[in-house]
C-alpha cells in the first residue's frame, strides 16, 4: 500500500462479525481492482475521531453493513474523483423478499424490473404499468393524492398510445404562465405546454417511447418550509384509450339534406362517397382513428337531421396510424363567414408543416392520405386559406366551415412521402385556475424567497454513501458533533458541503450500494433545521457545528 | 513595539467620509490611541483594512497626522483593492464589506489578543491601563458598554482635552440590558415602573420599559440595583407587584434584596405573580439595593434573554396624613386609612394606633392573646376616656440555641395574583429548554465597537461569518458563537469605557438614524439578518450546546497577497 491512501473508508458498524465481513470484502475487491485505501472502523460516535485520523485523499462514510458494487470499486480505482464534489449514492435496502430503493425523493419498492413501484394511493393504478422514476417524490395529500415533482421527472411505461396528465404548476414554478416541457428518453423535446392553471394534458406515445420526462424550464424556486422544489404536481396520470365511435347507419332519409345540397351544385359523383362518410357518424361528425378532437371545433350542433360542427380555424384533431396508411376523411361545407363560397381547406401538422390542402365548394367530400408512418400519431390543425368575419346576428362566432364527417380510413393510394415528426401530439384537454395561488400564499416571504433564488435540493435520505475529499472534511470539521439525531447532523453536514463548495454529484447504477432492509424511515428534519438550511441557502453559506477540538473527544 | 505585540486593534475603513468628518473622528481615535499606548507602555498595533479605496481620494494613512514620538503601537494598513471588492455579491450598492474586511484584518493581526473596534472609538484610560496591564485570558470574551458622546470634540489636539470631554459629554450607554442615559441609568420615561417622584430610580439591570395590553413592565437581569430615597411621608415599606418570568418554568424564584456590603437582607420565594412588601428600617432613608433573582434561567423561544422576573410597580408605602404629626412615629402600612392601623411587624414588636373616629371616643381596650390551640394564654382590660392611643405588644422570642439575631428587613407576600400564561404568550418558553445545558443572554449592544478575544480564540471560531448581506447582528452572531464553544463572556465594567463619537444618520446604529438607515437599505435592495433570525440561529446553538461557525479555512481572505503599508 502506498504511504499515502486514494481513500479512506469509515464504517461504522456495531458488530464485530459485520465490521471483519467488511474489511475483508472491501480490501479483496480494492486488491482485485487497484484501488488505493484504508478502512476504518468506528462505532456511530466515533466517525469524527476516524476522520481526523483517515490519510486518504477522499474520504467515504458509510456502513459496516452496506456492500458495494465490483463497479464502483473499480470506479474509485479509476481516480476520478474531484475535490469540488459531495458524492452521493442511492441506497439499495434488500428485504426478505423485496428491495427498496431510498433515493433523493424518498424510499421506494422496487418492481422486479427494478421500476418503483406505485404505492396504494397513487396517480396511477398500480397495474396501469405507468412508473414514477426519479424526480418525483412519493404521493401525498388526501383525499386527492397527487405527486410533486422537481424540475425534471421521469415517467416510464410500455407501449405508445395516450397518456393523459392532470397537473397544476407548484411554488417551485413562479409567476403563471409556466412552460412544461416533455421530452423523450433521448432528451429529444416532443411536447410543450404553457400551463396557467390546473390542465388535463395528453400525449400521444409512440410504441417505442418506453416513457418520457417532463421538466420545468423556469422551476427551481424555494420554499420557506420546505426544502424540496415543488414545481409542479401531478394528480393523475393514466392511458387513455381511443374513442370508439358509436355507429349508427343512418337512414337515407336522414342524409337527405345534406345530399340534396351537395347534388344542388352538380355533385353526382361524390354522392357515394359522401354516402359512405355520413352513413357510420351516429351521434357524432367523428369516426374511426380520430384520436381526439379538441380546440377550434365549435359544440356539437344538429339542425334537422343533421349534425355538424362549425369550424372557425385551427380546429385540432388527433390521428393515430394503425398498420397500414391512412386516408383522413371529410365532409365539408363553407359557412356563413365565408358566404359560403368556396375556399381552401388547410392541414397542417401543430408545428406548421402543411400536408395537405383542398377545394371546397358546396358539401365537399374529402379523402386525403396521411403521410404517417404506421403506428404513429399527428396532431392535425384545420384551416380555411382565408378568414371571414361573424356574420350571423346574434352570434359572434366566426363560421368559416362545418364538418359533418371526418374518420380515417385505409388507403388505397398512401403517401409516398413519409412525415417524420419530431414532436409528439399533445393536446390541453382542458385547464381551469388553480387550487392554490402560490405566488399570493407566499407573498410574505417574497424578499427571502427571491434573495435564495433556485436552490439545490440534495440527497439527504439517508445518507449511508458521503464521500468528501479529506481537506473538505477537515476544513467542514467533520460531522456536527451534538446530540441530535444522526440523520439531521449528516443532511447538514450535506447542505454545509454544498455550501462549501462541493457539488452534489449522486452516483448512479451500475455505481451501486446494498445493505439490508431498515424500516425506520429517516427522521425528516425538524422546523428549526429546515429553517438553518434555508438560511444557508439564503446567505449561501456553510454552517459549521463544531469547534476546533472535533473529533477529539 | 514588537513583532508579536501584546493586542492587536483591527478596524475597517475607507477614504469616503461615511458619517460625516469621518478622518475627523478617526484622527481622535488614532490620537487618543497612540498617545495613551505610549503613556502606558502598551505593546500594540492598529490594523486598518482599507477596503475598496475611492477612486481619486488619497489614502487613509496620508490623510491622517502621525505623532512625532515614538509609540508602542505600529500602524498597518491593508488594502483590499476594488478588484477584490468586485467579487463579492452586491459590491455595487455595498462600497465596504465590513466583517469580512475585519476579518482581513484579524487573519493578518499579530497580536496575542486582538480587539475589533472602529475608526471612531476612543478609549478611557482606566481601560488602556487594564489593557496595559496584561491581564487578558485566553478562553474569554472581553465586552464592554458602549458610551456614545458629542461630536464636537474639541480643538487643539491634546488627548487629556479629548479624554476630558469625553466624560463630560455622554449622550447614552448600550448596556447589555438596552440603551441607558449619559449617566448610565435607564431613561427617565412617563408611565414607567418608577414614578417620576417616588424616590426610587433604576440603575443597570433593569431593561427597557415594555408594555403589555395592560401593564407597563421591566424585565430584571440576574442582578438590578435601583437607588432609593424615601420622600417625607412614605412608610419604610416599599410595595412591589413583581411577577416570576417565563424562564423560570414552573418553578418558583428566589428574590434577594443585596444591600451595598453585599449582604442579603431580604429574601423569599416568588410563584407567579404577587403583591411584595420590603420593610426597610425606619431609619434607612436613602442608599442602593440590589434585587438579585434566582430562577432556572430556561431560553425561551423568541427572545434570546433569560427572564426569571419582571417588576410591574414599585412605590413606597404611603403614610396617611394624621400619622404624620410629630406624636406618632412616621409609619403606616394600609394604603387606605382604617381605624386601626398596623406600623410594624417587626419581629419582636407589633405597633398599631387605634384612633377613634371625629365625635367618638375609646372607652375601652381590652387584649387576648390565644395560642395556637385556642387556649387564652393573655387577657387584659383597661378602661379609658382618652384619643388616639399607640398599643404596643413586646414579643420575646428565642431560638433552641438562643443566639437569633432579628432584623428590621422583612420581605412578605401581601397578595397574590393571577400569573400570566407564558406558553401562550410571545414570551414562551423554547420547546427544547428542558435539555438546553448553557443559555446566556450575552452583551451584543454595540459588539462591534469592542469585542475581544485571544488571536488564537479568533482563529478556532474563523473569525465573523463573511454574509454579503447587510452586516446587521455579525458581530452578535459571532459572540454567541464564541460563547457556545465554550468561552466566557466578560464585560469589563466602569470606569473601563469606550467613547464612541456621535455620527451622522444612517452611519452604524443610532436610535435616530434607524429609520433612514432602513429605508437606504430597501432602496438599495439589501436585506440583513433580522432580529427574529439571529434569535433563531442563537436557539440553534443553544440546541446543539455548540458554536455556528459560517467561514472555512481561508477566512479572512487568506489565499490572498493583499498589499500592506506601514506607518
């Protein structure tokens, strides 16, 4: 061993047998991988005293109980480790017969997927295969549970299809509007929304999303009683299952109007095709493969035998492609707005992207091929070319057309061209204001709270992995020696770090800790120690407990 | 002087005349200085940090005169240059990082003891020949009052003028317990716990008049000495309304009355709240006492002091005007006028006056006395036709071993009252005090116009915390901190003084200038540490029985070669 060791380890263990296990397990696997180190034993009390006496470089605290993947031996081994880090680690706990897993946010089961599991009362059902991964804290409130997240939060979950969200913007946002942003494991934005209340947001996946991750661009503001960021939280997130049209073939006699106009302007041709179109819309104008229907489509109006919605402009929709290329099929008519008179009909993708544009004169029947891939989703906004004015009295709405059909159907001449969009369709289902006007609740603290700005939240759920370089323990004069709880001297130890200068960098899988199964929860931290962190953020200093004799006693 | 002087002076400052003729008062302070650190031979040096010079002004040290003769003091200037200024958080709207430029100063001091002070500050001699006399301890904080004087200071440049006017023109004293006058005695103010003309006025211990929905009140320190001086016509029974304080938990307080040689004359327990009495001797008209409390001393939870008592009235027994003729001892104990009056309860005689009413007359007295049991152990009759007369019962008392001795002090419980709920008040009791093991209420008036400790208790507790915030309470934070690794607190008491010259508004803390000092801050978007807040961080240190220190190792800006001259 060199003079002079790359780490120091302190367990601290209670029992010989566990403490011997230890030593002999970690100085094999240091042997096997080259990595330069001492290890030392210390009862609870006596971590301090180890400390001043550990030579290594850096200097980990852990358990005599906790065994550690071959990867992060060899990671130690590789000396990459930096003076201006505070190197945090999740904590595997293994059960008799599950494992949990105790992270930032709190504590979490573990599927056999290594997914956290839901708890009983959650956002999503526990068979929804819906998974909360890292960012979201566990569920809270009652009756309505919902989960906070922090400025990013990772949803995973198998399959495409939608996926429906109901959330409203926390403390952590700031003043409404806020954007939430959703991007794909890749990283890749496929989804923004401006949030000004409580939303229903949905999304469509696609079958090889695998999830996705939602994440707050301008969170990361403090709370007064609370260290956690609070940005946004989630009161439910399920899969929505696709319309299913009620279909009812409609009597002849019941498309007569409709017919008789579209015959009035010499639409012989078309009648068949109109036919067919209006033939399967039952109660409604919206068929098969019409995911969604949303904003710009004026209610649902009936006059006579007929139905229709009256469209001003942008009215969106959302297609899904099955296997095989879709036509989007429409039964169109200019409206008052227009004096009907013909115009333009406009399909575009949310992002602008024109695919496809069509005459409309009298009825028109319409069958435009989608240029998706199979499989896919498109969120589709419907345009005139041209905008009129409201010109029926009494009504202020701007009629420029009315659908009394739209469904996809399979195509008989796809698309050569494929679209590849590279956002995901996301739809505002609805939004109304929110349960709680934060930025008035925390009004009183307002100058405290701008002068702290986005602090970090860190990993002090337990903290059985701290690894500091020697001078950061030395100069933070190790933990503070009082005779409060452990769990509330070492998160401030962690908060003193950070404010130190050491980053928090939390280590991840294969990087990987075990020890068994404890089901007493960390003790949160009491009001006096939120409040000393908050002021460590505030002033952005460290807060040292200890005076020059540490350790020595 | 010497490479390791004896006490080093650290204070910051900068050429842009904040508070008005600024090298005015610094001149005084260096005169007054050096002069006596030369008439006392005491080995020192005076460490200026000149923090962000102003751009086109000379410098301190040329702006300043120099005594010819050679002293035991060495001055040295530091500069923090602008640039290092400019890294700090609101450099713009904060032209002088006050602690952290002391603590600059303190990391380069090279004297065994270091004193933080600032550039206006003017020393009694009493005080530099303590200092002189090297009686300094490591392990202990040296505080010390803080006596604000006039600014006028007088012409001529002789430092015994200067000292001269310093003693006849103090305008107010930070004591430990609040703010006294020049003579160092709490404020005359209307509606106090004293009456203007009741002969009574507080001395120190005694903090500010508060007031209560109902009651004008003043908290006691462990010891508060008030003077006395019994007008013509009051019984020689001071009556009290005084009530245990939150601090002392459920516990009673024991009440001492100290008279000047140090013995307790009176003494009794306190539950709650009551109605006192202290029988003086009748012939003790005018002297000082001491009202020392004795109470379990618990912190309470938003107030940084110890409150084991608070006095809600103090007056002199009236005595009523027929008693005041030159026949009937000048005595009374009713404040009402009843027909039969007690005058004393000493304990071996009891004096009552019976007098009967205008138009009637006493035919008879007759006199029982039973014993405990009920027996008649006394019977006598008299017959009479006479006034007023003064019955005096003689008791003899005598003790196993028949050596008590008997005194004229006597503190009795008259009445007691209704005691306030202190859980539900602001006056609470921390939730933790129970296991609380040390809590003082330290001196932080004015701390940093003087705090002293040993170079080497500086350096274990790295100095001031270094907030860029507005440097309101650091230095506060920093004497409990002291205090909580372990330190004593001791303030050095009369005629040890500091002066410190009166100002302009909103230059340090003045009572006058708070309001324009607060709102110069919120124009500028500053904060500092709230009161509320320094008291939770001394709650926390009390919690952890340990010092909260907010620097690390490079205090003080130890990484940095900050250039230095020397006078």
């Amino acid at each position: 061993m060199l003079d002079r060791p790359y780490i120091s380890v302190i367990a601290v263990g209670r029992s010989n047998a566990a403490n011997l296990a230890f030593t002999t397990h970690w100085n094999a696997s240091a042997q096997q991988y080259g990595l330069s180190s001492e290890v030392l034993i210390a009862p609870p009390p006596g971590r301090n005293a180890a400390m001043r006496q550990a030579r290594g470089e850096f200097v980990l605290c852990t358990r005599a109980d906790a065994e550690f993947s071959s990867e992060l031996i060899q990671f130690l081994a590789t000396r990459q480790l930096r003076e201006d880090r505070l190197y945090r680690l999740d904590c595997h706990m293994q059960g008799p017969d599950f494992t949990a897993l105790r992270t930032r946010e709190g504590t979490f089961r573990l599927t056999a997927e290594g997914l956290r599991e839901n708890a009983a009362r959650d956002i999503a059902p526990g068979n929804s295969g819906i998974h909360f991964g890292e960012g979201w804290f566990p569920p809270e409130g009652a009756p309505e549970a919902f989960r906070w997240m922090e400025n990013r939060a990772e949803i995973l979950l198998q399959g495409g299809g939608a996926v429906e969200l109901e959330v409203e913007p926390g403390p952590g946002a700031g003043p409404l509007a806020q954007t939430l942003r959703v991007l794909d494991r890749r990283g890749v934005t496929v989804a923004e929304f401006a949030l000004r209340g409580r939303a229903v947001l949905r999304l469509w996946l696609p079958a090889d999303a695998g999830g996705f991750r939602l994440e707050t661009p301008d969170g990361g503001r403090a709370l007064a009683g609370d260290l956690r960021i609070l940005n946004l939280r989630c009161l439910r997130c399920e899969r929505v299952s696709p319309p299913t049209p009620a279909v009812e073939p409609r009597s002849l006699e019941s498309m007569q109007p409709t017919l008789l106009r579209l015959l009035s302007k010499g639409g012989w041709l078309q009648l068949p095709a109109t036919m067919s179109l209006l033939n399967p819309t039952g109660s409604g104008v919206f068929g098969p493969g019409i995911e969604y229907w949303g904003e710009g489509w004026h209610r649902l109006e009936q006059s006579g035998s007929e139905q229709f919605h009256w469209v001003d402009r942008d009215a969106e929709l959302v297609v899904r492609i099955p296997a095989e290329p879709q036509d989007l099929c429409l039964l169109v008519e200019p409206g008052p707005s227009l004096h009907g008179q013909p115009f333009e009909l406009v399909v575009r993708l949310a992002g602008g992207t024109e695919i496809a544009r069509a005459k409309i004169n009298g009825v028109t029947p319409l069958r435009l091929p989608l240029p998706f891939a199979p499989g896919s989703a498109a969120r589709l906004l419907l345009s005139p070319d041209r905008v009129g004015d409201p010109l029926l009295p009494g009504d202020r709405r701007v009629l420029n057309f009315r659908v009394f059909a739209c469904a996809c159907r399979t195509s008989a001449r796809p698309s050569a061209e494929i679209v590849h969009a590279a956002a995901w369709p996301a739809v505002r289902v609805r939004e109304t204001p929110a349960a709680i006007d934060w930025v008035e609740r925390l009004a009183p603290a307002q100058a405290q709270l701008q002068e702290i700005g986005k602090p970090a939240f860190l990993h002090v759920n337990g903290c059985d992995f701290i690894l500091l370089s020697r001078r950061r323990w030395l100069e933070l004069r190790g933990f503070p020696e009082t005779g409060d709880l452990p769990e509330f001297m070492e998160a401030l130890l962690c908060y003193a770090a950070h404010f130190a200068g050491a980053e928090e960098e939390v280590l991840r899988l294969p990087l990987r800790m075990t020890r068994p199964w404890d089901e007493n929860e960390p003790t949160p931290l009491d009001d006096e120690l939120i409040w000393m962190i908050t002021q460590m953020r505030r002033l952005r200093s460290p807060v040292i407990v200890n005076g020059e004799g540490w350790g020595r006693e | 002087m010497s490479n390791t002087p004896y006490l080093s002076l650290v204070l910051a400052a900068r050429n842009d005349d904040h508070g008005g003729n600024m090298l005015g008062r610094m001149q005084a302070f260096v005169d007054s200085w050096m002069f006596q650190a030369a008439r006392y031979n005491l080995d020192s040096e005076i460490v200026v940090v000149e923090w962000n010079p102003p751009p086109g002004r000379p410098r301190l040290k040329d702006e300043l005169r120099w005594p010819a003769h050679p002293s035991p003091c060495d001055v040295r200037f530091i500069e923090v240059p602008r640039e290092v200024h400019d890294r700090f958080e609101h450099s713009d709207v904060i032209p002088l990082h006050q602690m952290i430029a002391k603590n600059v100063g303190i990391r380069r001091a090279r004297g065994e003891f270091v004193m933080v002070t600032n550039l206006d500050i003017i020393c009694s001699p009493a005080l530099m020949q303590f200092l002189a006399g090297r009686k300094l301890e490591r392990g202990v904080m040296y505080r010390l009052d803080r006596t604000d004087i006039a600014n006028n200071l007088p012409d001529g440049g002789k430092v015994d003028d200067l000292i001269e006017f310093c003693e006849r023109n103090m305008l107010r004293v930070f004591a430990r317990e609040g703010m006294l006058d020049g003579e160092s005695l709490p404020p005359e103010i209307d509606h106090d716990i004293f009456a203007k003309e009741s002969g009574l006025r507080p001395g120190a211990g005694w903090h500010d008049i508060e007031h209560s929905d109902y009651d004008a009140y003043r908290w006691t320190e462990a010891e508060a000495e008030f003077g006395f001086e019994r007008p013509r016509g009051a019984a020689p029974r001071l009556v009290m309304d005084l009530e245990a304080g939150p601090s002392a938990g459920e516990a009673p307080v024991t009440l001492e009355f100290i008279d000047p040689s140090g013995t307790v004359v009176a003494a009794s327990p306190l539950t709650g709240r009551a109605v006192m009495r202290l029988h003086f001797p009748p012939e003790l008209t005018s002297g000082r006492l001491v009202l020392r409390v004795r109470g379990r001393g618990l912190p309470l939870i938003r107030d940084p002091r110890i409150l084991n008592l608070r006095v809600l009235g103090m007056e002199w027994e009236p005595a009523p005007d027929w008693m005041q003729s030159a026949a009937v001892p000048a005595e009374s104990n009713g404040p009402a006028e009843p027909e039969v009056r007690v005058l004393s309860t000493g304990a071996r005689q009891i004096q009552f006056v019976v007098r009967p009413a205008p138009g009637e007359s006493l035919r008879k007295i007759e006199v029982a006395v039973h014993d405990a049991a009920g027996n008649a152990i006394l019977q006598a009759a008299e017959h009479t036709q006479s006034g007023g007369h003064l019955i005096t019962l003689n008791l003899d008392f005598e003790g196993n071993d028949g050596a008590r001795t008997t005194s004229p002090w006597l503190l009795e419980t008259v009445r007691a009252m209704p005691a306030s709920d202190w859980p539900a008040s602001y006056h609470s009791l921390n939730p933790r005090a129970q296991a609380i093991p040390r809590a003082a209420y330290l001196h932080t008036h004015a701390c940093g116009d003087f705090t002293l400790l040993s170079r080497d208790d500086w350096f274990a507790l790295r100095a001031y915390a270094e907030f860029t915030i507005w440097p309101m309470h650091v230095d506060a934070l920093f004497c409990y901190s002291a205090f909580h690794a372990g330190l004593r607190e001791e303030v050095l008491r009369d005629p040890l003084r500091i002066y410190h010259i009166e100002h302009g508004a909103a230059a340090g803390w003045t009572p006058e200038g708070e309001h324009t000092r607060l709102a110069r801050l919120q124009s500028k978007g500053l904060s500092e540490l709230q009161f509320s807040e320094v008291t939770q961080w001394i709650n926390l240190m009390r919690r952890f029985n340990a010092p909260l220190i907010f620097t690390l190792e490079q205090w003080g800006l130890a990484d940095l070669d900050l250039p230095e001259t020397r006078v």
